[in-house]
C-alpha cells in the first residue's frame, strides 16, 4: 500500500462494530506479541526512544498509514527512532488494518477530524484535530509560530515553503538530541525550524528563545500540547506569564489535565498515572476541577496575565462526576 494513499473504508453497516471487534479477538495473540516487543524495545532504547512523545507520534504515524490525516514527516521520524521495533509495528499494523478492510469500520481513535465525545484513551487524537485547527485559524496573524515542548512534533516542518512566519522549538537538551538524530536519519530538512534547548523547570526559557531570535515585539502563536500535565505549577505559571510579555495578539493554545487525574481512584486516571511515571514523565499538575473548570481555568490564566478565549471541556461535569481535563486557547490581554 501507498502510505499516503486513503485506505478504502466502506460506509459502515450495524454490524460492522461487531465485526471489527471479532477480528481483534481473534487476532489478538498478534496484538499481544506486538505491544510487548513494542514495550520491550522501548525501555531497552531509555531516554533515546523519546519518553511520553512517541506516543502521539505513533498515533500520528498511523493516520498517515491510514490516509486519513497525511502527515509524511511524522511517518519517516517513526520509521527512523533507534527505541522502535518494526517487527513489532508490523503485528500491531496487520491486523488492526485487516480488521478495518474486512469490516468497513474505522475506530474513532483514528478518524479525522476527531468528533464526538473525547475519552481519555482518545485525547491523544482529539488534541491534534484542536490544535491544527487553532494552528490554521492563527498562524495568518502572527509573526512567529512556537513550539514548546515539542517532542517530536511537525507542524512547523509542514508549513508552506513561501510562510513568512518564523518557526521555533523549545524542549528539553536530551529531548531535542534525539530528535536531531532522528531527523538526520530520516533524511528531514528541518533548515527553517530553529531549535533552542530549555528545562521549562529550570531554565528561562523565553531569554533562550530571545537569544535564537525571537521578537518580543512581533505577536507569536504558542502551541504547547501534551505539556503541562507534566510540569509543576510554578513552572506552569512562570511559561504562561512570560507568554503575556509578549506582544498583543500572541496566542497560546493547550491542553491540560485537571486535579480529578491527579487524585481519582478511578481506574483508568490510575492506569494514567502508573503509564506516564513508568515512562519516566509522572503526572505533576491538574487544573482545580471544581466546578465549572471552565471559570477555575480562567480564574487561573487571569492571574498570569492572560485572557481565555477558547475552551473546551473534557468529560461531563455533573454532581457526582468531574471534568478531567480540556483544550484552550488564551491571549494576551
């Protein structure tokens, strides 16, 4: 198959669901060796596979596998990190695809754009929809696009040769170490990306993206994905009031967790937790989910000196129930 072809997916009939599922079951032995060799090759690799970013990464890389959301340069990063096993990505990839052609059905975790409900295992492919749409509807009316906390991010490695708009990455030294191995040999020119290596917890950040070039007078958009569930609050609120010194019309878009991560015993935000401190990032902070999380979450970036414009609520607040986290998209006020 062509990877950026569009896999043929039928229009699903009732059963389709049932079908798909029954395949999964059936070839599950294959999954099963598949995710351990992947996990295997993954703690072998350490701090060289790329910690908690390869998980978007390998969800980005199937969609382009699957030509619903074309993404070539994730696809060769994939392809080239030294902590992937491919034999591995081979029994995960055979059967989930043979499942799709046989049943006409597409799972939600790989549709695109994401709609619907978001639960936590589908965050990961909702947030891209978000974020490449604050990414489309701003980057028009900025000067300079920042990445922080890139991981292995490409959004800046996608845009048109002619933009006039100067990219950035901000990330941590190791982070952006391998990240540059991987580009290297996947063969990526990332000429127009200017990467500046910073701890967001011990560093001054915006004075090392000055220092690469940086106009503190120019408006920028900030995407800052998949981050702050992972820094303390102090740190959290040192980037965000450094975003409102910038000028007028800046624009940082997230996403976060809130405290019911955190805290909850409930099993899937325990998985969550024991999944990310096994990967060497342990969850540090979370919003206050007292509702409504919207106004805490406001209440919060008002205090750094930033104007909440956009906002989007995960998980239905109710009274026996809390939101666990959202997306939004701030400025500076």
């Amino acid at each position: 198959m062509n990877k950026s072809s569009r896999m043929a997916v039928s229009a699903p009939g009732p059963f389709a669901a049932v079908v798909y599922n029954l395949l999964q079951i059936l070839l599950s032995p294959l999954l099963v060796v598949g995710y351990v060799l992947y996990i295997v090759k993954f703690l072998q690799a350490g701090s060289a596979s790329g910690g908690t970013a390869q998980a978007p990464l390998l969800g980005r890389w199937t969609q382009h596998k699957l030509g619903r959301r074309l993404d070539e340069p994730s696809y060769r990063l994939m392809e080239a990190l030294p902590g992937v096993s491919h034999l591995a990505m081979q029994l995960l990839w055979v059967p989930t695809t043979l499942a799709i052609r046989v049943s006409g059905y597409l799972p939600k975790s790989f549709r695109y754009p994401f709609e619907g409900e978001v639960s936590m295992q589908d965050e990961g492919f909702a947030r891209q929809t978000f974020f490449d749409t604050v990414v489309e509807g701003h980057l028009a009316d900025v000067a300079q696009f920042v990445i922080l906390g890139a991981g292995f991010d490409t959004r800046a490695l996608r845009l048109p040769p002619d933009t006039r708009v100067r990219s950035f990455e901000v990330d941590m030294p190791k982070m952006q170490a391998v990240k540059r191995e991987a580009l290297k040999q996947a063969g990526i020119d990332a000429a127009r990306v200017t990467l500046v290596a910073a701890d967001f917890e011990k560093d001054d950040w915006l004075a090392r993206l000055v220092d690469a070039g940086f106009d503190l007078g120019q408006p920028a958009l900030f995407v800052w994905e998949g981050v702050t569930m992972y820094l303390d609050r102090a740190a959290i609120e040192a980037t965000l009031r450094k975003i409102a010194s910038v000028a007028k019309g800046t624009v940082v878009a997230f996403d976060y967790y809130t405290t019911e991560v955190l805290e909850s015993k409930d099993f899937m935000m325990r998985y969550a937790r024991m999944g990310t401190k096994a990967a060497g990032s342990p969850l540090k902070f979370g919003i206050d989910s007292t509702p409504p999380s919207r106004e805490r979450l406001a209440e919060f970036l008002q205090a750094c000196g930033l104007l909440l414009i956009e906002q989007r609520t995960l998980g239905k607040e109710t009274e026996g129930k809390r939101a666990w986290g959202g997306f939004a998209v701030a400025t500076v006020k």
